[in-house]
C-alpha cells in the first residue's frame, strides 16, 4: 500500500470508535432490563468498576506504541495508574466498605486524574504546534470552565473544607475534598486538549483528542447531575445513577481516545517503513 493511499484510508474505524461508548450502555441497559437481577445503583456501579479496566486496556494499547523517552507514553501511563488505583480503591470498596486504605488509594487515584490530564492539557506544547485562536484563547475557555466547575461544585467544596477543620482525620472527608478539586482541575485544563483536537482537524488526530476532550467532558456532567439533583431535590439514587452514568460513558470515551492514538501510531510506524522500504 502506498503512503498516499494509507493517509487516505477510511474514518470508518474512528467513527466506529465514537459511537462503542453509546453501544455499549444501550446494550448493558438491554442486560439489565431482561437478564440482571440486582438494583440499578450496584449495577450502574459493577459498570462503573468494569469500564476502569476497558480504559486500561486502552492505555496499554496506546503505550505499546510509543517509546518510553517520549511524552505521550508518560501522559497515557499517568491515566493507565490513574484507572488501575481507582479501581483498586472500588473492588475494596465493595468487599471491605469504606475503610482507610480504600479512601488513601481513592485519593491518590484522583490526584493521578487531574496530573495525567495536565500532561495531554501540554502535549501541544511539547510537540511544538499552534493552538486556533491566540494565547488568550486558552485562558479564556479554561477560566469559563473552570468558573462552570466552581459553580457546580464550589459549594460542595467549602463544606468539605470546613468538615476537615472540625474533623481532621476523617479520610472520607479528605478523600472527597482531593476528588472536587481534581475534578476542577481536570475540567479546567480541557481547554486546551479541546484546541489540540480543533488543530487536527484536517487529520485523524482529531479522533483520539476528540474522544479525550468528550472523555473529561462528561465528567462536567457527572458533576452536574448530582449539583442538578439537589437544587431540584431529586432522589439522591437517581441522581447517583445518572452521574456513574455520565462516568462511565467518559471513561469509555478515554478507552476510545487510547484505542484511536494507537492506530495512528501503527500506521505511521507503518509509512516509515515503506518510505524506507522504497
């Protein structure tokens, strides 16, 4: 196959990618309608809990295909940590309830989230490419969504805190406080994966950072159903569903994001070699 063709070929692939996340829910809705027993929250959550392992499988697939001197191999190994702690945190959860070890691990998951998302926010940087629009542009669009996130969770946030000063030790506490934070800070730093994704617009790099900005989007809402739920006092239970909802869409858009990147990865180690080759 000649390089011009491959540069050519289909965005089937890609399109197919776009659409697994919406899938996958309507036929996991379809299993739990005819087939599965157990209540809609332990369901939504085992979904919540299987769709941490699918992203690693994506950060495995994409980190194949880079060296370990190169940043992006660093970026997509900050999440493939991110999602196997936060998992971890979840299974023990499960089994052993909230004890310390699940909340210092649940923590140190989050914390993980808001880094890995800063290295894809620099990536652009590194790589030496232009962002659309001027430096400006940047800060504008992280201080609106970083205004959204206070608004949504700002109030959250300072009744955290002042639970922390009255209760020190309370590593609930503490573990959702890092959490709200991290949230903010990943949904802050979107803006500019959004403009990376903008700027490829021309090329299939466009899919992979497409799926990464849609991925951390849904955590805006997820966020939002559960700020949304109580302002019109909704059932805490389908408040919470519809936010792991809203979740674990975004981490099957980040297992997408992974699986896009390392097709274009393949592809461009193959051009290599017929351009050697020819």
């Amino acid at each position: 196959m000649s390089t011009h063709t491959m540069m050519r070929s289909s965005h089937a692939g890609y399109i197919g990618l776009a659409l697994f996340p919406f899938a996958v829910m309507a036929l996991s809705q379809l299993f739990f309608v005819y087939i599965y027993k157990g209540s809609a929250l332990e369901y939504q959550k085992l979904l919540y809990s299987i769709a941490f392992g699918v992203v690693m499988l994506g950060c495995t697939s994409v980190m194949l295909t880079f060296k370990m001197r190169e940043y992006l191999f660093w970026s997509w190994f900050g999440m493939f940590l991110c999602m196997a702690t936060l998992m971890t945190s979840n299974i023990i959860w499960d089994i052993m309830g909230r004890i310390p070890s699940a909340s210092i691990l649940a923590s140190i998951g989050f914390i993980l989230w808001a880094f890995s998302v800063f290295l894809m926010a620099k990536a652009w940087s590194i790589a030496g490419l232009k962002l659309p629009g001027s430096k400006w542009t940047v800060l504008s669009l992280s201080l609106i969504f970083l205004l959204v996130s206070l608004g949504l969770v700002g109030y959250e946030l300072i009744y955290r805190i002042r639970l922390i000063f009255s209760e020190p030790t309370n590593l609930v506490t503490i573990e959702r406080c890092i959490r709200i934070v991290s949230e903010i800070a990943a949904l802050t730093w979107i803006a500019p994966i959004f403009l990376t994704a903008l700027s490829m617009h021309t090329g299939k790099l466009i899919w992979p950072w497409g799926f990464l900005t849609v991925g951390i989007f849904m955590r805006l809402l997820m966020i939002s159903m559960i700020s949304f739920g109580r302002l019109i006092n909704l059932d805490p239970m389908i408040s919470t569903i519809w936010s792991d909802y809203f979740c674990t869409l975004g981490l099957l858009y980040l297992f997408s994001a992974g699986l896009a990147q390392s097709f274009i990865q393949r592809d461009i180690k193959k051009l290599h070699r017929n351009s050697l080759e020819s």
